[in-house]
C-alpha cells in the first residue's frame, strides 16, 4: 500500500475500494460517510482490518478517530456506505441482531467506562453474567482476564477505588475476557503518565502477538503508536522488547484521518518516508 | 428568521415526540423478549417504592390533616361539620393522594433516573453496556418502568390511607369531632368509580415518571451539566404530564361514572 494525498488537507484521491474482498476482511470500510450536522464528520472513509492485523489510527484531536470506532461495532450508523464486520453489513442490520455480533467485538472505550455500580469482577464477567454462566466459571475466567492485566489483587474492588491507569488495565481484562475476533481500542492511554501509558501499550502488543486478535487502535500519541510497530511481546520474558533496527510488525499498519478524510492507509515504513506535508508535520 | 427558528423548534419538538414514543415503545415490548431483568425489577421496586414510602407517608398525613381543618372551617358556616370525613376521603382518594404521590414520586425518582442514566451516557457506560452486547431499553428501562408503575399504585394506596388517617386524627384532635362518624362517613359515602379512579390514575403517572425520567436520561448530552439539564427537564415535564394527565382522566371517568 502507499501513502496517499500530496497537501496539507490531502484526501485519497478517489473512495475506490481497497483491494482484498470485503469478505475475507475482519472490517471492511466503503465510502463511510456520517453528519450530526450539515458538514460531514468523516467522508469517503474506505479501509479494511483483516485477520491478525492490527490497525492504528492516528489524527489530531476532534477529527472524528472515537467516531470511526462506534461505526465499527454500530453504536452510530452511517449516512452512506457499506460497514462490513465478520462479513455481515452492519449498517443493515437491525439494533437487536447488532447485540449478538457485537458479542464477537471487545470495545476499551476512552475512560474505561467502566460500571461505577458493580465491582471488578461484574465489570469485567459482565458478558458472562449476562449469559447465565455458574459463578466458580465467571470468577475464573475473570481472574485469568484480570492475570493478563496484572490486576489479580482487585477483583472485588469497585472502580472508585481504583487508578485511571487500572481503570484503563481492567477495561482491557473486559475486552478480552470472551476471547472476541476484534478488539476496539479508544485512545487507551489518553490523560495517562509516560509509565502507565507504557504499561498499557504493552498489553495492547502482548494481546496482539499472543492472541494474534485483530485489532483497531485509536490514538494521537505517536510514542505509543510507534511503540507498538516497533516492539514485539516476549512470552519467553514476558515484557516487549524492541524489534531489530529497521524492521517494523508486519502485522502492524497505520491509518492516517485528517479534515474528514482517510489520508494515508499504510504500513509504518511508507508512514515515515511519506512526502505528504499533513503527515510530515503531524510526524514532526 | 423568526419563522426558521419557529420550524427548527417545532421540528425538535415533534423529533422529541417520536423519540420519546419510540423509547417508551420499545421499553414495553421489551416486557415481553427474554431475558427478563426480574433482579433489576425488585432493585428498583426497592429504591422507588420503599425509599419513597417516608416521603409518602408525611405527605399524605399531613395533607389528610390540612384537608380536614379547610374543609371543615368551611363546613362549620353550613353545620355540616359531620361531613368533614367525606370530603377528606374523596379528595384524598380521587384527587390529591394520586396527583401529590406522583408529584413527590417524581421528584425524588424522575429526577434520580435521568441524573444516572445520564451520568451512563456521558462517561460512555450506556455505550458500553450496547457494546457489550446488552439492550439498554431492556436492562435500565423497562425495570425503572415496571417497578415504578407497581410501586406507585401501592403508594398512592398507602398515602389515601394515612391521608385518611390523619385527616380523621386533626378532626379528633384538633376539631373535637366525634371519630367513629369521621371514618363511617368517610368510608360510607365512597363508591366503586371513586375507587377505580383513584387507582387507575398512578398505573398512567407511574408510566409519566418512569418514561420522562429514563428519557431525558438517555438523550443527555453535553457533560456534567448537560445531566443537570436533564434532571430539571424530567421533573419539570413529569410533573405537567401529571396534573394534564390527572385531568384528562377526571373527565374521562367522570363522563363515564357520572362522579
């Protein structure tokens, strides 16, 4: 793929849709366009996620990355275009069938947004709850959520109680608890120090090379999204560690959304090397 | 510029409308798809009727109490103190034991269900609840309405009575009335319409505060404050329905039962 728009307010050139069909994509975006008001938040919007792959989406504040995310698992709907999740268009589908495919889909939402009224282990259990499981099957399956996360220790805890950064660490354990296809990630360091945005990325990566779940990751700290290109989880040491110079997860990608539109869908080498000045600037 | 702003205000209102049809609508026919919340119900048949009941009772009681030293400085130029249980007992049980029930009910409970399912919508729980495969109609609304239907019927039952109750202890007391004529008054000169519509008028109000209330909760937007804007609307709102609706169901009954 190669980077794409020549200006300041580049825009891909035409919506043509990307290759690949949208069947084999894990998300498949075509000419998403969506409005709250005369002017278009995002238009044209084309891309794909495909199995295994994670996808980091990068632009400044307000530029409509949050919103992107809730097309995805159809909290918003588009005005035009075709939404395809798990080869099933979600922008045709009725609210009611959209609950039974978002169970295949974990959401990290900005803040957490976790439940102030329940404690840890009914935030995190909270899809098991509601499917009925017996009790000793939820509190283990949360505890192993809660062991990725490294927050074993707070399982009746309630999230008043708790850091933002573990806020942020439990939403991840709730995310992952079922095991989804797709992880959603939404500025999952936003508003945190160096060291605990560290920590979270570091479950983002080890989430991605041990489970190989696909993923979209929203975010507007290029540390954090060039850390995940550029490391790699070790299970053998159970930390990450930097990949060799000059060698990016092939796995990892960039979308790139500016003034409305995608701007660049492509792999970390052709982000850095693109002649775009946005994305020059934005890099800088 | 005056009549776009008219038309874009009219065209609000009528979205609202639906809205508000679509949610109670909806909310309903959740009644019947599985699964059914029925822990959420009783937690909030807990918190509506049971902290209500406090509220409930003082009012009533004192509101008998003033009903009957009114009406009986009014009856007194007429020598009819003796009917001072009547009047107690039907406008307690017709009139003001539904509408000021509802009222209180309304104030604590529209206010308390659009302030948290407004602060859900605005840190993002009320997305993560649809994200996390659950219907938020079926699991925050549908209880909040059910509950608050069967709760307020009971309440209104029990502030008609102490209403009574203290209607009869202010004549006793107060008025030096005779207290078995207070009750047997009270109790012979009601009739099964008077009944009925003292009991058909919260099943409607309960519907009002669960539905304004939920509504304004979940079409919060704008932070803190916008949560804030909501709990006034959903009170302010309820409380109108309320006394339009009391109305609406006096005449109705009245056209039907003649009283």
């Amino acid at each position: 793929m190669t980077p794409v728009g020549a200006s300041g307010a580049a825009t891909l050139p035409e919506p043509a849709p990307p290759p690949g069909s949208p069947d084999e994509a894990v998300v498949a975006f075509d000419n998403v366009t969506i409005s709250f008001g005369p002017e278009p938040v995002l238009e044209n919007i084309s891309f794909r996620v495909r199995p295994g792959e994670t996808r980091i989406l990068l632009g400044p504040a307000g530029v409509g990355k949050s919103v992107l995310l809730k097309l995805v698992n159809g909290l918003l709907c588009p005005d035009s275009g075709r939404i395809i999740v798990f080869g099933e268009e979600i922008s045709a589908l009725r609210e009611q069938d959209l609950f039974q495919l978002r169970g295949s889909i974990g959401t990290v939402f900005q803040e957490g947004a976790l439940f102030d009224s329940l404690n840890v282990r009914d935030n995190v259990g909270y899809r098991l709850l509601e499917e009925h499981l017996p009790d000793d099957e939820i509190t283990r399956r949360v505890t192993e959520a809660l062991r990725f996360v490294e927050l074993e220790e707070t399982l009746y805890k309630f999230p008043s109680q708790l850091s933002g950064g573990m806020r942020r660490r439990v939403a991840i354990a709730r995310a992952i608890v079922t095991n989804p296809r797709l992880i959603l990630y939404d500025s999952p360091t936003g508003g945190l120090d160096p060291i605990t945005s560290t920590t979270i990325i570091e479950l983002v990566m080890k989430q991605r090379d041990v489970s190989r779940t696909s993923s979209l990751v929203v975010t507007h700290r290029l540390q954090d999204a060039f850390m995940l290109a550029t490391h790699r989880f070790s299970r053998e040491k159970n930390r990450m560690e930097p990949l060799p110079p000059h060698q990016a997860d092939p796995h990892t990608s960039f979308l790139m959304l500016h003034n409305r539109r995608l701007v660049f869908d492509g792999s970390t080498a052709e982000l850095v090397h693109s002649k775009d000045p946005f994305i020059r600037e934005y890099l800088a | 510029m005056a009549l776009e702003t008219i038309d874009a205000a009219a065209k609000r209102g009528v979205l609202a409308v639906q809205d508000y049809a679509l949610l109670s609508a909806r909310a309903l026919g959740n009644l019947f798809r599985r699964p059914f919340y029925r822990t959420e119900i009783f937690m909030q048949a807990d918190t509506i009727g049971v902290g209500s009941l406090p509220i409930v009772i003082l009012t009533g009681f004192f509101l008998g109490g003033v009903l009957a030293l009114q009406s009986s400085s009014t009856l007194t130029q007429f020598g009819a103190t003796d009917f001072t249980g009547q009047l107690v007992s039907f406008s307690m049980i017709k009139e003001i034991g539904p509408v000021v029930t509802a009222l209180m009910v309304s104030g604590r409970n529209a206010s308390g269900m659009a302030s948290e399912l407004g602060s859900m919508i605005v840190t993002e729980q009320i997305d993560a609840m649809r994200s996390l495969g659950t219907d938020p109609l079926k699991k925050l609304v549908m209880p909040r309405i059910v509950a608050t239907i069967v709760m307020l019927f009971f309440l209104v039952i029990i502030s008609d009575t102490v209403g009574i109750l203290g209607g009869g202890m202010v004549s006793v007391v107060m008025l030096g009335q005779n207290g078995s004529q207070y009750f047997h008054i009270a109790y012979q000169s009601l009739q099964y319409p008077d009944i009925l519509q003292g009991l058909v008028k919260p099943i409607f109000f309960g519907f009002i505060i669960a539905t304004i209330g939920c509504f304004y909760g979940m079409r919060t937007r704008g932070g803190t404050q916008g949560v804030g804007r909501s709990t006034t609307q959903a009170v302010v709102v309820s409380s109108v329905l309320i006394i339009a609706t009391d109305f609406l169901i006096s005449r109705f009954m009245i056209g039907i039962f003649g009283r």
